[in-house]
C-alpha cells in the first residue's frame, strides 16, 4: 500500500520538480553565459550522485549495456538541456521552452513500436486533448526567434528520443546508476563547449549560485532519479503523458515567482490539459494487447 501511495504521488512531484527546472534555468542564464551553467551544473550533480550511488551499493552497468547509458545521457542532458538553456539565452520564455517540451508524450507515442508497446486510439485522443492544453496555455506568450525554436525542439528531441532509448535498451538498469552516468558523460563535455565559447562571465553571483543550488539539488538529482525510477517501473508512454501537465505548471510558477502574467488562457490550458491526462492513462487491464518481449541487443 506504502509502495502504491509513493508511485502515485510520485506523478505530481515529479510535475513539479521538473517544472521548476524552467524558472531556475531562466534565473541562472540571465546571470551567466548558458554552456557555463550547464558546465557548472553537470559537474556538481555528477559528483554528488556518482557519490551517492558508491555510497549505496549501486550495481553499475558494464560493456554494452555501459555504453547505451551513456548515449541515452547524451540524449536527456546534454543535448536536451544545451539546447533549452541556449534557448533562454536567445530570450525564449520558461513557458514557451515547457509548451515544446510538453509535446514530449507525442513523440514518444511515435516511437512507442520501437519498445514494444502499443498506445491506444484513447490514448492518442488524450494526447491531442492535452496538446490542444498545452497550446492554449501559452498561446499569447509566444514570442520567439526562429533560432529559438529550432533549438527548442532540439532540446525536445533529445529527451524524447533518450527516454526511448533508455527504455529499449536500459530497461533494468538502477535508476541511481543512470542519473549518476547520464550527468557525469555530460560535464566534460558541457565543460569543454564552455572553453571554446570563451564566455565564463558572471554578471550575479548570487543569483548564479541560488539556481545552481536548486538545479543541482531538485533537477539534476531529485527529478532525474524520479523519473529513471518511473521508466523502470512503468511503460514510457505512462511517463511521457506527465509532460503535459508541465506547461501551464510552469506558467503558474513563472506567474508566482519570476513575475511572468498568467493569462487566462494558461487557466484555460490547464484545464484542458488535465483532461487530456486523464484520457492518455494507462489503459485498463482489458484493454491490454499481449505484447511479445523485445529483445534488448548488447
């Protein structure tokens, strides 16, 4: 019963942890360059948890089942967050950024075949009655350079096409040893774009430092190894369907911390996109198509 309770409050905790990453990203790119933040924010979060995980007796992949965590942390950090936090820096909105990452679910259903699982005709309405959500939740607040979107949906695309591929090919890997790797790949990386960029500037210390603290902390840790505990646990669909909820989540946060408006249409938008949560659910055991196991190369 304990165990049922967690999993089930896990889904708006995690909302809400993964939406503050937006409010935070904004505060930290507006006091230093973006590849710094990212570069700074990689490297504390990769000690931390590669820290935690020693501590805690963690089973670590080896060989090929190695080398698929560490693309799928390309995937969902480096390429997903290089690309949002350049997008702030090019003065795309939080909720702008969170409407395109909300259109994570669909391109997962889109990829859903490729790891065995089959996603409903109610499940695809409820993903067109939260995208619907989504954009009216932002609608007015869309003001951005082409550059800015293309990068957004860069950033869309590595954490979608790194949660399939986390799910087809790092099934049964602990959840604390993937956030661990998926961060510590990363940083390097991050660290050396940052180099060649020359801009390692910071204009506010103290703000820099107070979103690294709750990126480190809530997104990097907390929020990452939520949703890898959630991919073990569920089907990748069930997860990516919470992405809905985070654009007009994000508004409302924008709204109370960082003085963005909330408009009507976010309270339209969330409404709506709450509708569409619940028609994109798991569907029930009775309408469950056997499914044959796929086989996970190494």
């Amino acid at each position: 019963m304990q165990s049922r309770f967690a999993m089930v409050a896990a889904q708006p905790l995690f909302v809400l942890l993964w939406s503050s990453a937006f409010i935070a990203g904004v505060i930290g790119v507006g006091a230093a360059p973006p590849l710094l933040v990212l570069f700074v924010r990689f490297a504390v979060a990769g000690v931390l948890l590669t820290a935690y995980a020693l501590l805690a007796r963690v089973t670590w992949p080896q060989g090929g089942q190695l080398r698929h965590v560490l693309v799928a942390g390309l995937l969902m950090q480096m390429v997903q967050f290089g690309a949002f936090y350049t997008a702030m820096a090019e003065h795309v909105s939080a909720a702008v950024i969170a409407l395109v990452q909300g259109l994570n679910p669909v391109v997962i259903a889109l990829c859903a075949g490729l790891i065995g699982e089959v996603v409903t005709m109610r499940q695809w309405f409820g993903f067109g009655i939260g995208g619907i959500g989504v954009a009216l939740a932002v609608f007015d607040q869309s003001h951005f350079s082409l550059a800015g979107l293309l990068l957004c949906v860069a950033g869309l695309l590595g954490l979608s096409i790194g949660t399939v591929y986390q799910k087809r090919f790092t099934p049964t890997v602990d959840p604390r040893a993937a956030t661990a790797l998926h961060v510590a790949i990363s940083a390097p990386i991050a660290g050396v774009l940052t180099w060649l960029s020359g801009q390692v500037h910071v204009s506010d210390v103290g703000r820099f430092a107070g979103s690294l603290i709750w990126m480190v902390l809530v997104n990097s840790m907390a929020a990452f190894l939520l949703l890898n505990a959630m991919l073990r646990r569920w089907d990748a669909t069930r997860v990516g369907k919470l992405f809905f909820a985070t654009p007009a989540v994000t508004a409302i946060l924008a709204w109370l911390l960082i003085d963005q408006p909330l408009r009507p249409l976010t309270v339209a938008g969330l409404a709506i996109g709450l509708v569409g949560l619940v028609f994109a659910a798991r569907k029930p055991a009775t309408a469950v198509v056997a499914r044959q196991p796929v086989p996970v190369p190494r």
